[in-house]
C-alpha cells in the first residue's frame, strides 16, 4: 500500500496564505537542512530533500498551486518533474528559477565531484490574438532571439586549431567545494564557469562563448480557449546547453485584445444588450452576434433591466478539459434623452393612464419648486 503524501504546505512548514517570498524563504532553510552533502549516506534525510523539492515546485507555480488548493494531490498528480535523483533538483531549480535557490547556497550540483552537464536556459516569447483566435484556436508565427552553435568553433569557444585546456582550478570537474562549519558547498567553479577547461585562444566569430545569436522564427499551436497571460510551451526551443546538455525550453506568453462587444469572464462571454422600454413591457424578438454566427433570442414581456439570459455552449472552451462556456447576455433597459412631439404625447398620453406623476413640459424651475413645496405641506 503506497504511503499517504504529506499536505505541501505541512512539508514546508508555511500557511496555505503564504505569499511567494515565503514559500521560497522556508524552501531556503529547509534545502540548507536536509542538504545531501550535509547528511552524507542518510537517506532519510534525502527522502525529505526530495519531499521539500516536490512541495516547492507545486506550490510556487500560480497554476499548480490553484489546482492543489481544490483538489489537493490528485489536482496536480502527474503534473510534477517526479524527483527520482538528487540530481534532478539541482538542475530544475539551479536552471528554471535562474539559481536564487540552489546556485546561491550549492552551485546547482551535487554528487561527490561528480559533473553533470546542465540545461540550456529558457527563453520568451509573446504572441497577441483577437479573441475570435483565442477561443478557436490557430497557428501563429512567433520571432525569437537565441543562441545558437558556433560553426567556426562548433560550440568548443577556442580558435580552430587550438585546443581548450583543463582548468587548473577544479582539474576538470567544473566545481569546486567549500567548507563552512558542518555544511560543504559545491558551488560552479569560477574559473572555468563549469566547463572543466578553459580556452587560452578564443574563437574570433563568437568571442570563445561557443555560440552566436540568432533570429528564429517557428510555428506556434495555439490551443483552444487560451486566455490572456497564459502561456505555450515550446519543447526545446530555449538556449543550447552550454555543456552538451538538452537545450531549453522556449514559452510563448499569450496577450489577448480586448473586444469591442463580449467580455470574457473565465470561458463564458458576457454580452451587454440594451432594450428600451416598450421592447421590455411588451417583449420582443432581438438578433445577437456570438462567435458562431448571428442568433435570435426571445426576451419575454415585463422584463426587468439587469436580466440576465444565459445561452449555453456559446462561451469559450477551456483549454485544459474542452468543455465550452456560457453566453451571458445581460439587458438593460435604455431611456432616451431626447423624444420627438409625438413620442412626448404618446408618453403623456400613458402617464395618464398610469396616473403617475410626470414633469409638466416646460415647466420652470421656479414653479416646479413652489409645486414640491404644495405637495410637501398637503400631506402632513
């Protein structure tokens, strides 16, 4: 029987209002606690390592968090990296999170001297869409900078026909450790940047980086109902390693315009139609536009401004299950400022029938004050 997952929020000891500060603070000490090369051969202190790692990475992801929040384990089961090496840790959180984690305190490595090569970083880009394309999905073409192999070098940094040498300062490992009381930290050797070799000719296209920038244009799949600020993957597409490691991911940031007629409210569409006042006493037949195409909805005598007829299906489906939201259209009764002789007379005509009270036409100020004042004193 598989053990029962500690609560993420238990693990690192912080409240389910935790801000993101905090949640990084907390993962900060309990990272430096349960550190491999501070519990040498202890592997329950490494299971706990792996517990906090696996905590933090839900917990400081917005989406993650928001899934784990409603439906606890099973809300972002198969959505974690699923640390199964020390290793793994180091290289999600030294390369994703740009090393305020681990490469601050531990060098993003661990090991015993051992090297491992790293993940090329990620990088952005952003695509804008209509909501028309948001919701339906489509292709777009998206411009992004990276960098890619030198082919004078091929990505070596040294002068074709020099060789790279071995740094003098880690021999090859591309770390070195420190010692600070009972904590030994494996940092990135500073000489060499990780690489174990250092280049004494450097390349004279790419300056010894390895890699030139590089314009890349490539085909974006945008899914079904992406709603502004999420975002699209792109596997692979980030910055090579610098190391011969896999490259990085690219992820498209998606701005949706705003539209001149719906609102989007998560994957229903809300539709301000105005009615005016005959339509709402006697009822009537109105045409409205949805993203499919022109509708006829009926809206039935006496309705009231601020109702609010629900068209189901007709919203925007979500991205993760594909079920489509609601059309919200929600009416209100549009008074006139201005209405011609006969309007006025078929109005007047009405308010008579009504007996209501209306404002005499042209009637001054004056003498409508002096009329409020009749009325006050007839009535005490």
């Amino acid at each position: 029987m598989a053990a029962t997952k500690r609560d993420y929020y238990e693990v690192l000891g912080v409240s389910r209002t935790a801000s993101s500060a905090e949640i990084s603070r907390a993962y900060r000490k309990l990272a430096i606690k349960y550190h491999p090369d501070s519990n040498p051969n202890d592997d329950e202190t490494i299971a706990k390592f792996k517990e906090c790692a696996e905590a933090y990475e839900v917990i400081s992801d917005e989406q993650k968090r928001a899934r784990y929040d409603q439906y606890g384990h099973a809300g972002v089961e198969g959505g974690g990296r699923g640390f199964q090496d020390v290793g793994d840790i180091f290289e999600a959180f030294g390369d994703i999170f740009g090393g305020t984690i681990f490469e601050d305190f531990f060098g993003g490595r661990s090991g015993g001297g051992r090297q491992r090569v790293r993940r090329g970083a990620d990088i952005r880009c952003d695509v804008t869409l209509d909501l028309e394309e948001a919701a339906a999905g489509c292709n777009k073409k998206v411009s992004l900078s990276r960098h890619d192999q030198c082919e004078t070098c091929r990505g070596s940094g040294a002068e074709p026909g020099s060789e790279p040498q071995v740094c003098n300062r880690c021999r090859g490992h591309g770390q070195v450790v420190q010692a600070t009381g009972i904590l030994r930290v494996q940092t990135t050797c500073p000489q060499c940047r990780g690489n174990g070799k250092i280049t004494t000719s450097s390349c004279r296209d790419c300056d010894g980086s390895g890699a030139i920038p590089k314009e890349v244009v490539l085909d974006v799949q945008i899914p079904a109902g992406v709603d502004d600020g999420m975002r699209v993957r792109l596997a692979q597409e980030g910055q090579p390693s610098p190391d011969g490691g896999p490259p990085g991911d690219a992820y498209c940031f998606i701005r949706v315009r705003p539209h001149k007629i719906f609102k989007r409210e998560g994957s229903d569409l809300i539709l301000q139609v105005p009615l005016s006042y005959s339509q709402a006493v006697l009822g009537t037949e109105i045409e409205i536009p949805t993203l499919n195409g022109r509708r006829t909805i009926e809206i039935p005598q006496g309705t009231q401004s601020g109702e609010v007829f629900q068209i189901r299906g007709q919203g925007v489906p979500d991205p993760r299950s594909g079920m489509r939201g609601d059309l919200l259209v929600h009416t209100y009764v549009e008074i006139p400022k201005k209405v011609n002789a006969k309007q006025e007379e078929l109005l007047r005509n009405l308010a008579e029938l009504e007996n209501e009270h209306v404002t005499p036409h042209r009637e001054s100020f004056l003498a409508r004050v002096l009329h409020y004042f009749h009325h006050e004193e007839g009535t005490k």
